[in-house]
C-alpha cells in the first residue's frame, strides 16, 4: 500500500505575505411590515402565492424598490453590534429554476 506523501507546509515568511480575511453571512427576520424588495405583506403563515407580485417572482421588468424600514432596522442592529457598516450596497439578485415557477422556461 502506497502512502502519499503530506503536502509541505508553509513557512512563516510565505504566510507574512498573506493577510486573514473573514466574514460573516448574517440572515435576519427584521419584522417589517412588508418585505424587503416590494410592497407586499410580510405576514407568517398566509397561505401560500397569496404575498407575491412580480417583483417577488423575479419577473422580467419588474423593478425592486428598497424597504427603507428594512435598512434603518438592520443599520440599527449593526450599530447595536458594533459592526462596520459600508457606505455603498449592492444587490444582486439570484435566480433559481424550479419546475413550479410561473417563470420556468419551456424547454
């Protein structure tokens, strides 16, 4: 049986070259009224498709608006926490295709 040798390690002199960055990926229910990107209701246990508009699916065109409610809770919070809170926010909005969303394409 063959034993692979361990991969060298590096030296202090090759990591003084490098600087440790970590982040955190925080997700909070910040207990507005309506949700973050459109003016529908933010309300638990609605039955289910009855919140949405086009904006919340993603329609082409449909632009989002910013709850400002929503920022001032989460710039609150991070000041709470004394986090560093950036000047500049960008949203980038992810797409995922499932096979029940009105949007799906046609293959």
């Amino acid at each position: 049986m063959a034993t692979s040798a361990a991969p060298p390690l590096a030296t202090s002199e090759q990591l003084s070259n490098y600087e440790p960055v970590i982040g955190l990926e925080v997700h909070v229910q910040l207990g507005t009224r309506t949700k973050i990107f459109c003016s529908c209701p933010n309300e638990f246990g609605a039955a289910p498709n009855s919140n949405v508009c086009p904006v919340c699916l993603g329609m082409p065109g449909a632009l989002p608006v910013l709850n400002r409610d929503a920022v001032e809770r989460a710039i609150e919070a991070s000041l709470a926490l004394n986090c560093r809170i950036n000047p500049k926010s960008i949203f980038a909005r992810k797409n995922y295709f499932y096979p029940d969303l009105p949007k799906r394409s046609e293959e």
